[in-house]
C-alpha cells in the first residue's frame, strides 16, 4: 500500500468533524508548494492566514463594518 493509499484510509476513519482541520492543512500545504522557491515576506504569510480563515473579501473596505457593527458603506 503506497502513502496516498495509507492518508486516505486514515481519513476515512476521521470524524467528520476533524475533516476540517485536514483541509486547512492541505490548502495550506500546497500554498506552500506553489511559494516554494520564492522569497516569503511577511505580508505574504499574513495573507495566507486571511485565505484560510475565509475571512470575507471587503474586510479592510468594510473594517468598521466588521470591528464595530457600523453599517456597510
């Protein structure tokens, strides 16, 4: 049984609940793959948390929105 074999028995026995803790893992896994080779600033680790969390696309538009409960402008 080769290694892919192995991680998808194993993920068959998980609990569906701890499958989206496997997720974020993978998608931060091949973020890294695709950055391997470049040079990593610290902006761009601080964007790759943003896409994990799914946080939502007009946050720094919408910031008081989000902080504060003000209504969207």
């Amino acid at each position: 049984m080769n290694k892919a074999e192995t991680l998808k028995k194993d993920l068959d026995m998980l609990p569906p609940s701890m499958l989206v803790e496997v997720e974020h893992l993978v998608k931060k896994l091949k973020r890294q793959y695709k950055s391997a080779g470049k040079p990593e600033t610290i902006l761009s680790e601080v964007a790759s948390y943003t896409i994990e969390d799914e946080l939502p696309a007009d946050l720094a538009e919408q910031h008081d929105h989000y902080l504060y409960g003000i209504p969207k402008k």
